[in-house]
C-alpha cells in the first residue's frame, strides 16, 4: 500500500489490518506537510504484526521486492493540492502523480503474482459542471495537478487493456474527517475558529463541495481490494449532497462554539465552483454507500483537533493516538 501514512491512506491500513490483512506501507513521508504527522497517523499500527512500514520512494525503490508476494495494491501515494500545482512546482506532480505510478504498475505486471491495482484519482479530472458527475462524464481537469490524476488513471487503464492487470480506479471527492492535511478547508477552518483567528475563502461566488467522510472512503477502498469487479472500472466514491462552502464554516462555528471572522481573497486558478458525485456504479459494483452525514462527520473532526490540542507528553511519553472505530466514530 502507497501513501499509506497520508491522511486517508492510514485510515485505510488501520482497516485492512483490522479485517485480517498483512498490510505493506511503503510512503515516502515527503515534505509537503510535517512528516512527523504522518507518522503519527500510523503510530497505533506499529508494532502490530500485521503492518510493516517502508520508508521509500517509488521512482528510486526496489518494486520488484516490495511487490513479492503481494495479493493487491492499494495506490494512495500522490502529491496533493490544486491551487499549489502551478508554475514551477508542477515536475514535482509530473514525478510522483505519474511517473512514480508508471513504475509501480511496470512492478505489478510483471510480478510472479499479479496483484489487483487500486489506484486513488479525483473528482478534479472533471471538466467543470452543475450537474452530478459520473463516469461516463465530460473529462477536463482544471488544474495541473488534475491533469496528473487523470495521467495515471489513463495508464492504470493502459495497463489494464494491455498488460492484463487487474485495476480498479476510485475518484475521491473532498474528503474530509480525523487526520485530514492541514491545507485542506476543514482542517483550516477549524484550527482558525479554535484559535480566534481569520477564515479565509477564496473568491467572490459561492462554492459547493460533495463532502464525504474518510471512513466511508476507507470502507470504498477496501472493498475495491475484493470485489468481482471487471478490469478497468472507473468509480466515483462521493456523498452525493453538495454542500456550500460557507455552510460547512457555519457547521463548524456551531461545533466549536465560535464565530469567525471571514477574510475574502482572489478566486484561485484551478478552483472549480462545484463537485457533485454520482456514486451509483459504486453501490452496485461494491455494494458501497456512504453512511456518515456531514454533521456526525465534522464532530469527529473537530474531537479530532480537540485531543491533538488537550494531548500533553508525559516522562512516558506523548499519549497514544486516537483509534478508528469500524462505525467510523472516535475513541481515546
């Protein structure tokens, strides 16, 4: 499994393992955010004997090794964000959006056992519309970095055809919950409220967003592993109930027993005004739907940064992390 101390990709491990996988992480721990976070994602993983942790990087690391034996992998591995794509920092996408998944599905077809590919793509392969997305779609990403999402689903589906791998792609739309990138708007939005400090949006319209929880995510990707689906499905793991984004604020101001204050800045490029995801294919090929609404989900979010802050380090050491329940919720 890629990626797998990121913010989804360690809700997913804790997953696997608590259904009776052995579960391989190979995550570089790139500098995009603090390091030290992810693995902290993954502290109540290790020393489980069914989760080992590799520290590599999938354009210079020894595939074949690390794909030796393995039934299924579970691509999460990815440089992230939208609006930082642009100028200068888009080889770094071009390295680890589509060359690194060129070489792990090279690994994977010519491995002894070739293992189902899982690979994670966005809703930002979507050209924009108001209206639900499906698969079937107009493509048109409106960024650089979705243009490297949709890079690796054409050669995930490249090697399907070609090279007889068996692959499932899953487009991901704003997730959201417990571990969530500090860059990301919910997590933004609630260490400012938690700190009296500003809210910022970005430009003057009003956005929608299809919010969907990471443990319902999780459970998606999960199933993708097993499911008898045919080679080269393409699957939107969504809500399905846009929400503005001036809500979800409202939401949180609600949870956190706060007012914030709101600072307006320019509309960023790449910013699309509204996702919508059509996740009927995904209920009838996994049997998936999502279960957590969006209030239960923002209260597990919002404990969530509520215990980082509450956590204090003893001559012990720090306490130990916060543990998924399989129905999603939060526990110490």
């Amino acid at each position: 499994m890629t990626g797998g101390a990121g913010f989804i990709g360690s809700h997913v491990a804790e997953l696997l393992v608590s259904e009776g996988w052995q579960v391989r992480v190979v995550d570089a721990l790139t500098e995009n955010y603090d390091p030290g976070v992810k693995l902290r994602n993954i502290a109540g993983l290790q020393g489980s004997p069914s989760f080992t942790f590799v520290n590599d990087d999938l354009t210079t690391a020894d595939l074949d090794a690390l794909l030796d034996g393995v039934d299924a992998v579970v691509h999460l591995a990815a440089e992230p964000g939208v609006s930082k794509s642009w100028g200068e920092a888009f080889p770094a996408y071009v390295e680890r959006n589509v060359l690194a998944t060129q070489r792990l599905l090279e690994a994977a077809a010519r491995a002894r056992v070739r293992p189902r590919v899982v690979y994670a793509s966005s809703s930002s392969v979507y050209a924009p519309t108001s209206d639900p997305m499906s698969e079937t779609g107009r493509l048109g990403p409106l960024s650089p970095y979705g243009v490297s999402k949709l890079a690796g689903e054409c050669l995930v589906g490249a090697y399907s055809q070609e090279r007889g791998l068996a692959t499932v792609s899953l487009r991901f739309f704003s997730v959201y919950g417990p571990r969530q990138r500090p860059d990301m708007a919910i997590h933004r939005f609630t260490e400012a409220l938690l700190d009296g400090r500003e809210v910022t949006l970005f430009g003057d319209a009003v956005q929608l967003r299809d919010f969907t929880y990471v443990g319902d995510v999780a459970r998606a990707v999960v199933s993708a592993v097993t499911a008898p689906v045919p080679s080269g499905t393409v699957l939107n793991v969504a809500m399905g109930s846009p929400v503005p984004v001036p809500e979800v604020l409202r939401l949180i101001e609600d949870e956190v027993r706060g007012a914030a204050a709101v600072a307006r800045l320019p509309h960023r490029p790449g910013d699309t005004a509204s996702t919508h995801g059509d996740s009927s294919a995904a209920a009838t090929h996994l049997g998936w739907r999502p279960s957590t609404d969006l209030h239960l989900g923002l209260k597990h979010q919002v404990a969530w940064h509520r215990g980082l802050r509450d956590a204090t380090p003893s001559a012990a050491g720090p306490p130990p992390p916060a543990q998924a329940s399989l129905q999603g919720g939060w526990v110490r």
